[in-house]
C-alpha cells in the first residue's frame, strides 16, 4: 500500500470513528463532594480516587479499542487484496487483540481496588476481626476479596459480576478462549488464516489418541459483538464499584465525625 492510497483510507476511518456511538463513557465520582475528612481517612481517599480515575481510563480505553476496531472493520470490508492483509495486519488485529484481552484485565484491576478499599475500610471500622483483614500483599484471589468484602453490601452485589459474567461466557466459548490463549498458549487468528489444532485424547487402557485439524479464524464482526457485550458489563461493574466505594467513604464518613469536630 502506497502513501496516498494509506491517508485515503485513513481518511475513511477517521470518518467512520466520528459517528455517533451507543457505547457509553464512564466518568469517576466525587466522593468527598467537597467535605473535610479527617486523618484516618486518607489512605483509604489516596487509593480510592486514584482507583476511580485510572479504572475509568481503563473502561473508556476499552470503549477506544472496540469503536477503533469498528471503524477500520468497515474500511476493511470495502478493500480488496493488499490493502485488506495491511489494514488486517496493521489495524484490526492489533486492535482486536487489546479488545478480546480487555475484560478480563478491567475485572482483575476492579477486584484490586475493591479488595484494597475494603481493607482500608475494615481496618478502621473492624480491626478487631483478622478474618476481615488483608495487607495487600500476596497473590489476591477472588476468595481473598470475598472474604474482606463481607461487611460491605455493595461487594456483595458487585462480586457475582466479576465471578460470572465479565470476561466469561460467549466471548470465552466463541472465540476458543483468546484471552488465555493469548497469553499463555497459541489464540486462534483475528480475521484471517488457520491455525493448527491437536487435540489429545486419553483412553480407559492407558493409551493415547490424536486428533489433528485446524481451527478457523474468529470472524472480525465476532470480535466486536462479544467485546461490545462485555463493555456494557464493565460499565456497569464500574458503577458497581463507584457505589462499594461511596458506601465506604459514608461509613468512615461517620466513624470519624468525632475527630474532625476536634
């Protein structure tokens, strides 16, 4: 691909990308809405904002990718031979990749910064409880979250999201598992071309079978659908989030109204 067929296909793109969108942009509260706090709780302000503001940088991030992937998806459909291998090579897996990859990073950041909040919080209002205690140290399970998120309503509410639904269901099924794929194995392409599929089969008497294929490449309009589903599930999870840590600040909130009267 020459320059100037480049820039005019760029120029199409970037017409495609300022059309409206349904994805939402996610913004990050104000929890303090202005009010003195005092000293105790200022570890739990510090991680808490900065939780708020990098996560909602995160989700509108992954909302840039699918809507990138989107648009050159269209420019795509109207090349023809080297022009789609250069935009495929160069745009929409690249994309498509952090797309597919996205989910399953936006609920580890979330439970972090759930599990960090609820452990600052649970340290001032529940010391006395170890079982609701964790020094952000050490690998950080889901177990480890639920446990410190118990006296919390909002963890409650929040937890079943991150333990079933994001980064789970069709776009784990329909698209052979890219994200872990990914990562530690061999994913399936992202538009085009084969990729080779060996699939072991133990039997009852010890030995051992093969089966050797191959597995198509997961369609480009796949990837947006199951990546544009999962948006909507981080947006809410956030949400989700934003209310877990509105809900902590109110309880510190009121636990310490004794020492700012000071």
């Amino acid at each position: 691909m020459d320059d100037l067929r480049a820039i005019e296909l760029y120029t199409q793109f970037r017409t495609y990308c300022q059309q409206h969108s349904p994805l939402p942009i996610v913004h990050a509260p104000d929890l303090s809405d202005g009010r003195p706090i005092a000293g105790p709780m200022m570890p739990f302000m510090e991680s808490a904002s900065d939780f708020l503001r990098e996560l909602f940088n995160s989700i509108n991030d992954f909302r840039r990718w699918i809507l990138t992937l989107e648009a050159w998806a269209r420019v795509y459909e109207g090349c023809q031979g080297d022009d789609r291998l250069s935009i495929l090579t160069e745009q929409i897996r690249p994309f498509g990749t952090l797309a597919l990859t996205g989910p399953q990073a936006i609920r580890g950041r979330i439970i972090h910064a759930a599990a960090v909040g609820c452990s600052h919080a649970n340290h001032l209002l529940h010391r006395a409880d170890q079982s609701l205690q964790w020094d952000g140290t050490g690998h950080l399970s889901m177990r480890t979250a639920s446990r410190i998120g118990q006296p919390w309503a909002n963890w409650r509410t929040l937890a079943p999201l991150l333990s079933q639904r994001l980064g789970y269901g069709p776009i784990h099924d329909l698209t052979g598992d890219f994200r872990n794929q990914h990562e530690h194995g061999h994913p399936r392409n992202i538009g085009l071309g084969l990729t080779s599929l060996v699939v072991v089969e133990e039997r009852d008497d010890g030995q051992r079978s093969w089966s050797i294929g191959s597995r198509e490449a997961i369609p480009i309009a796949t990837v947006i659908e199951q990546t544009t589903e999962q948006h909507a599930l981080a947006v809410e999870a956030y949400g989700l989030f934003c209310e877990l840590a509105r809900e902590q600040f109110e309880a510190l909130f009121a636990a310490t109204s004794a020492l700012r009267s000071r």
